[in-house]
C-alpha cells in the first residue's frame, strides 16, 4: 500500500538477543552475501497454498478500529467465508500508537482500548488467524511508527500478541535495501519463536520475485490496486493493468512464496457484477492470494456468491501450486489455462471489452492429454459432460466463462 492519499518484560535468550541488537546496528554490511544468495537460508515453510482472508485497508482505510475488526471477524464465521477457506483477519495501516519508553509500539488507545493482544484472542477464538501491519521505514505510509530500526523489537511484540501474518510495508524507506530490510524483518520474525507470514509490500519497484523466496511468503508485484477496470491514476492500477503486470511473472510464483496483485476490490462499488466476477477469477488463475477488501460484515448476495464459489476457489488454492497464464489474446478476447493437480486442467475464456462476444479453444492448444475431458463450468456450478475437440462460450461485456478439465 503506498498512501499519498493510502507487559511482560523478555527473558532468556530472546532478551538477549534483543540487547545485543541496538537499533542503530540493525543494518546489515552492504559487502555481505545477499540474503537471497545465502545458502544457509531457507522458506519459513508456511503459506503452501495462497493466504486467504481479509484486511481493513481497501474499505476502510485509516478508518480503523477494533469493533470494525470484530465485526469483520463474526462475519467470516456467519457469512460461510471461514468455511470456504478465507482464514486471516488483518489490520492495516493506523492501528498504532506511541512506542513506550524502551522502544515497544503500542496500540492507538481511542481506536483500540483494548489492546491487540485482546483482539488477536477474540480473532483466534472464532477459529481463525490474526495479521497486522507495520512498514521497513522509520514511518508507516500512514505516517505512524515504522519500524526501521526495531525490527526484533516489533516482531517479539508480535509474537507476544498472537500475530499470525505481518503485512510489510515500504514507506518512509530513504536509501534503505529492499532485500536486506525485508530479510531483516524475515530473521526477526523467525527469531520471535512464533509462525508468522510475511508479506512484502514494496509494489514490485525492487522486482522482488528475483530474491525473495526464502524471504517472504508473497509479495506485491504492482501498484496499489483501484476500485475500476483499467488505467493507472497516480500510484493506483485498475484491474486490466494489474493483470498485465501481474501475468507474465508466473515463473516465480509456487508453495511458499506467491506473487501478490495486491488485495481484492469485490464489493466495494465501482465496478459491475460482472467485472468483479473477472476479477476474482484472474486472481485465482494467477494464484493470487485472495485477500477480500470489502465490508463484509455488510455484503450483499451478488458480493457473497463471488467471494464464496468454491469452485474457483479450489482453483486458487489448488495443491500443485502453479500459476495460469494467458495462451492467447485477440483483441479483447483472451483464453488462459492453468495445470492443476491430478493431471486437470482449468481453463478461463476472458472478455475485456464492453461488447458480448464469443471464444473458444481446441484442447490442442492447451496439451491436453485427453481428447474428451470431462468439462465442469465453474461459475454455473454444473457438469458439462465429456467434451471432443475443445469448447466456446459467448461472453457477456467484461466477463468470464470459467472450467476445470478432467482426463
């Protein structure tokens, strides 16, 4: 996200650790080997399918406070998301308040008298996980306290809280390297003895698909995502330009570590039914993680049938971990395929235009090894039956027609 808008005391070896780091030493020398090419580094091993959940920050912004993240959370539960899979409740920015005296962030007391510790318990009580936010840079995009320079401090505190995803930030950064503040953080949180996602939020500028996998878990590939189809407005994208962007990074995307087209804009108004239903699908084509940015708490029925198919959802979330690309664009028309599991194959026939028009594919085009598989219509929610040749639909303006192949 870019924004020009947007108690208890350690012991033991953590206390130590953290006395033997003073912040201006949390820096790493420039001459060392970079932390992608360091052999002994390995995965956190977490995230094996794309996270899913939710975060405050599409809808809601610096709008934030902990009976908004509570209501959120019932509505994970109440709504059928939990079940389908959606798992993470996230903070974003403006959650902060003041460090104290030795250097711990707090909480702002107005938006959250609580404390985090307090919501992350009421998170986790409803069977799903807690995430929050923080920035490489002395401050947040949001202009409160980063946490360059208290990195182990922060990820400790964390830790103690029961945070499950840290969302990374990029802000506030001055000279700073991308990738040794990002491994930085990464080694933190390893530190903190507590499994935490870490998501990298530098929006692409350091090209973090070439050295963070055994950094982070995803990371952003683009500019900050727009409520609208197309075109860029300052540092925002609409959904066509994020594809574009976003699709030709396929190579680097796997178990583990997933490129990151930035949050999901479903329901929040400024694009059709239909265009919101595209969105959803490209996202889970590119094995994006589907991270919803609406008020969920108040969606209606036309919102909850997209963010709950989970038809497409076992797309995204498919084991094998490989993310689709486009095979073909004419014109507006494009047709794009992804390997799953099991030898199937989903297949999503892609409208960008504003007239209705028809698309097909030979199954030669795709390498099927079947020359009949059967066909499932993942938006229709129905068995097509065993298919010879290939298949075409007639798709409505800016929409989808989306398919699992089985041999």
């Amino acid at each position: 996200m870019m924004i020009r808008r947007r108690g208890k005391w350690l012991s033991g070896c953590l206390a130590a650790a953290l006395m033997t780091v003073p912040a201006g030493a949390q820096e790493f020398d420039p001459n060392h080997l970079p932390p992608s090419k360091d052999p002994a580094r390995v995965p956190n091993g977490l995230a094996k399918t794309p996270p899913m959940g939710w975060n405050s920050w599409n809808k809601f912004a610096c709008d934030i406070n902990e009976q908004t993240v509570r209501a959120s959370a019932d509505a994970m539960v109440s709504s059928g998301m939990k079940d389908a899979g959606y798992t993470y409740v996230v903070i974003d920015d403006c959650w902060h308040g003041e460090r104290d005296a030795n250097g711990f962030i707090q909480a702002d007391p107005v938006k959250f008298p609580s404390g985090i510790k307090a919501l992350a318990d009421y998170v986790h009580s409803k069977g799903l996980k807690f995430g929050i936010y923080s920035d490489a840079g002395r401050m947040t995009c949001g202009k409160r306290p980063g946490s360059q320079g208290h990195e182990y401090q922060d990820a400790l505190t964390y830790a103690r809280w029961g945070v499950d995803y840290l969302k990374y930030d990029w802000c506030y950064t001055g000279t700073r390297n991308a990738e040794e503040a990002y491994a930085l953080m990464a080694d933190a949180l390893k530190a903190s003895g507590r499994e935490i996602i870490l998501s990298i939020c530098e929006w692409g500028t350091n090209k973090p698909w070439l050295w963070a996998s055994k950094i982070g878990n995803l990371w952003r590939t683009t500019g900050d995502i727009g409520d609208y189809w197309s075109g860029k407005r300052e540092w925002r994208r609409g959904i066509l330009d994020i594809v574009d962007e976003n699709e030709p990074l396929a190579p680097y995307a796997g178990p583990g570590h997933w490129n990151d087209p930035d949050m999901l804009e479903v329901g929040n108004g400024g694009m059709t039914t239909a265009q919101y239903r595209s969105h959803f699908s490209l996202w889970s084509m590119m094995a994006a993680p589907l991270i919803a940015g609406n008020d969920i708490a108040n969606m209606d029925a036309a919102t909850r049938s997209i963010l709950l198919n989970r038809d497409v959802i076992a797309i995204n979330q498919d084991v094998l971990g490989k993310q689709g690309r486009r095979i073909r664009r004419h014109g507006d028309l494009e047709v794009w395929s992804r390997p799953l599991s099991g030898g199937r194959t989903a297949l999503l026939f892609f409208n960008r235009g504003a007239a209705a028009a028809p698309v097909a594919v030979r199954w030669s085009e795709l390498g099927l090894t079947s020359a009949r598989p059967k066909v499932r219509d993942l938006w229709a929610h129905r068995e097509l039956g065993r298919i010879a040749n290939g298949h075409s639909a007639t798709l409505e303006p800016y929409g989808v027609a989306m398919y699992t192949l089985t041999p």
